[in-house]
C-alpha cells in the first residue's frame, strides 16, 4: 500500500512547486506592470514550468513584449529596459530567468517568417497578461495558418497515415485519393522542411526527383512509387480504370505504407541534423566573437580550455556584456559536447533555437569593442551604475 501511494505524493508535492513558481511568475508580471503598463503589450511564462516536462530544478523562463510603434524605442532605451527587467526578476527569484524584451515590430517579423523561437514560446508560453495578440496567434499557429512552420510540417505529415487507415473499405476512388494524397502530403512535408515552398500535386514527383532523390537524400524506387500511384489516381479520376483486384490494391497499400514510413524516417533524420548543423554553428560563432573580443583587449589566454574563464573575468565581470552571457557560453559549449557524444536529442529544438538568438545578441553586444566603437558613453556609466544599485537591493 506505501508503494502505491508514494507517486501520488510526489505528484502532489510538484504540482505545490508548480504553484509557487506560478505565483513568482506573476509577481514579476505585476512588478513589471506597476513599472510599465503603458508600454507592455504581453509577459509570456515559458519553458518547462508550461510543459509537462516540469521538474524541481526546472526555471522560470520569462519573456515580456513591448510597444515600439506607439512610442519609438532607442537601442539605448531598451538596454536600460532589459537591465532592468533583468534585475527585477533577480530580485524576486534567484531561478527566474528572462529573456532580452522582444518589441513588436521583432515579434511580427517573427510571426511573417514562421520563426521557430516564435513557435516555440507562442505553442509553450503562457499569456500571464496580454493585449490582445498572443493568444490569437497562438490560435493561427495551432491551426497551422502560420506557413513553413514545424507544426505546418507537421500537419502534412500526421494527415498521411490517418489516410491509409481508411484505404481498406473505401470505394474505389476514395482509395486512389487516400493512397495519393498519403503520399503526396508525406513528400511535401519533408520538401517544406528542407526549406522549399509545397510544390503543387503535379509538381511534386519532379521536387522530389531534385530535391531528395538527386541530392542522394532518398533511393529512386520510392519516386518510383509515387509515380506508380499518381498514374492509378489519374487512372481511376479518368475513369480508365474501374476495378481493382484484391493483390493490386494490397501492393499499392504496401508501397504507399513503405512511402510515408520512409518520409518520417527521413523527416526524423533532417530533424536532427538541423540540429546538429545549429548547434555547431552556435558554437562556432561565438567562440570566434569571443575569441576576437579578447584579442582585441590583448587577453586572449593561450590556452583555449581557459577561454570561458577570460569571457567571465574580462568580458562579464569587466561590464562588456551582461551577466547572463556565462550561462549562455556554458550552455552552448555543453550543446557542442552533446553533439560529439551523439546525445543531442536530449535537447530540445526549442532550446537550440533560444541558444542561437542568444548567440545572435552576444555578437550584436560585442560589435563596439570589436569595431572601435565608443563604449563608455553616459548611457553606458548610467547602465554600470543602474546594476550596482540593483545588486545592492
């Protein structure tokens, strides 16, 4: 009896832990609201606090979006905001973590490419407050309104073997629809995820001739089979053919089965091959940024096992980027490990794609000093100074 009550208990004790952490959620939205209502358009809770994938030492990963077209935000202007936010959320939990502000006009931009950050927060995010634009975008995404997104991708692909369940009782036409339509949208899915617009039913064979089969991505008798069944779907629509045996209709069964089960193998492996491809590069980006930051302050270590260390001590430490940017460089040096480990898949895509906008912002932040640029401007001093009070509250 003591063993089978034990998982309750520990449910009971996680779903308290989640409430607390809730509650420093929205204590940091209404810290933020008092501050600037005015300007604050949503704060979104995220990560795995919003998942089920919740645990103890989980975070509390907080993003607030801002109004830049009412009023016109100056680089400067949302530095200090960020550092402020960031130190608000310091103040109220040492495992709050927030993200540097998105304006509107970065959430849009987002919104029109599809941008996988933004699905991410938008499909996991909580809408602690919002004006009005959060949620429904989050409608559009679940709907796959947004175009080239993974949840588009992946629309195409789950509607494939809903199709074939169907084939076995169906009429004739409807058959050839199902088989058809199993394999074409399977195709497109993988097509649309390597980056290329859904090509029309009539098109389709020849993308995937180019595009997968060409580039040695996929072996020819699967273009083979889709041609096979087009023609029996264009055979059956010009009512050329009206019967079908009992063995033709199993092998074409058989084949459409293989033809999406090789689609979502191959979906699976460019899947992690992106990222992959992610991962080294964020690597490789900021390692080089850097690299070159410290040379350029001639304290590049000669050793390369010592260059978190230098980035902590003359780069965080001495106020060239925010304090945040430690966490960011161990993570994405543990991510690269992972990658030689073969263990990548233990990340989630919504984490490597976070790693590559920090990525992003690291080097942004670097430009001054890489470029000769001024540094310490009053706004700069203002923002040094704007830190030590809040390490002191």
């Amino acid at each position: 009896m003591t063993a089978e009550k034990k998982p309750a208990k520990v449910s009971k004790e996680m779903e308290k832990l989640r409430k607390q952490q809730l509650a420093l959620a929205n204590k940091f939205k209404e810290e933020i609201l008092k501050r600037h209502k005015t300007i604050v358009k949503a704060v979104v809770l995220f990560g795995s606090l919003t998942r089920s994938d919740f645990h103890e030492k989980s975070d509390i990963d907080m993003l607030v979006i801002i109004d830049d077209i009412v009023a016109r935000f100056t680089p400067e202007m949302k530095d200090r905001f960020d550092d402020e936010i960031y130190f608000i959320a310091k103040d109220i939990s040492p495992n709050m973590t927030v993200q540097p502000s998105w304006t509107l006009t970065e959430f849009w931009d987002m919104a029109r490419i599809g941008h996988p950050l933004l699905y991410t927060i938008v499909r996991d995010g909580w809408a602690l407050y919002d004006t009005g634009f959060f949620i429904p975008i989050r409608k559009l995404l679940e709907l796959g309104k947004i175009p080239t997104t993974l949840e588009a991708v992946e629309k195409f692909m789950e509607t494939a073997p809903q199709k074939i369940n169907r084939v076995e009782n169906a009429k004739l036409y409807m058959v050839a629809e199902d088989l058809y339509y199993s394999m074409l949208n399977s195709a497109q899915a993988v097509l649309m995820f390597l980056g290329y617009a859904p090509p029309s039913p009539k098109h389709t064979p020849i993308d995937v001739k180019e595009h997968l089969v060409d580039t040695k991505l996929l072996e020819e008798v699967y273009l083979h089979d889709i041609e096979k069944v087009i023609a029996f779907r264009k055979g059956v629509e010009h009512k050329e053919i009206n019967d079908l045996k009992g063995a033709d209709l199993d092998d074409y069964i058989a084949r459409t089965k293989q033809f999406v089960s090789r689609m979502e193998q191959l979906l699976t492996q460019l899947q992690k091959q992106k990222k992959e491809t992610i991962v080294v590069k964020n690597y490789e980006v900021m390692v080089k940024a850097a690299v070159a930051a410290l040379k350029k302050m001639n304290v590049l270590p000669p050793d390369p096992k010592y260059l978190p260390v230098a980035v902590k001590k003359h780069l965080i430490d001495g106020r060239r980027i925010d304090q945040y940017y430690e966490e960011v460089f161990h993570k994405v040096i543990s991510m690269r490990k992972l990658v030689d480990d073969k263990k990548l898949d233990e990340v989630p895509q919504k984490d490597i794609e976070l790693m590559r906008e920090y990525v992003r912002r690291f080097v942004q932040d670097l430009r001054p000093l890489l470029e000769d640029l001024p540094e310490r401007t009053p706004h700069k001093k203002a923002k040094e100074h704007g830190k030590k009070e809040g390490k002191q509250k």
